[in-house]
C-alpha cells in the first residue's frame, strides 16, 4: 500500500515537473500565442540587448526569432535567411518566410 501512495505521489510529482516545463518553453518560443497560457511581456525585448547575445551565441534562434519580430521591412527581410537555417521548423519562422513570400508574389515559395 506504502509502494503505491509513494509512486502515485512520484507519478504526480513528475507530471507537475513537465507541465511546468512545457508551459515555460511555449512562453519562451511562443509557441502557444492563441492561447492565454502565457503572462503578458513586461518589457519590450530590446534590438540591441538581442544583438549582444546573437553575438555570444550565433546558434541561438529564439533570439533571432525575438529580432525578427522586432524588425520590419527590408531589415526583417535580411533576417530570414537566417532564420531558415537556425529555426527552420519554428512556427513563427515559417509564418515569416510565408509572409514575405507572398508580399513579394511568390505563392509557390509561401505554400512550400
């Protein structure tokens, strides 16, 4: 009976642990933006703040996924390349590269 009580507290303990961690990692990535899961930004993510740290950590796509929402237009534009390498299944990613595709009347690269 002990045996039981101890693993079903274990099972429930573990299960808490993963919730928690998935929820974080959607807020981090925003992988959940049509659901209210995630508390409000305080502070907007500053462009030079995420250049600094693309800077000591080139591979690190959330924060070249952070940038590109900041930026627009051209200076957005010269972002997606590399994003199509670092994040190159991130939902956002893609609705970028989608986006921009079809701002420049290519729907065949925006279905793909």
């Amino acid at each position: 009976m002990l045996v039981t009580v101890a693993a079903t507290v274990l099972a429930g303990g573990l299960l808490y642990l993963g919730v928690t961690a998935h929820f974080e990692r959607s807020c981090l990535v925003q992988d959940t933006p049509y659901l209210p899961l995630c508390p409000e930004r305080e502070r907007k993510a500053d462009p030079l703040e995420l250049r600094d740290r693309l800077a000591r950590n080139p591979g690190d796509s959330t924060a070249w996924m952070a940038l590109a929402n900041i930026e627009s237009g051209p200076a957005q534009r010269a972002l997606l390349p590399a994003l199509a390498v670092l994040a190159p299944s991130n939902q956002n990613s893609l609705r970028l590269r989608a986006r921009d595709a079809l701002v420049q009347n290519q729907p065949e690269l925006a279905v793909k």
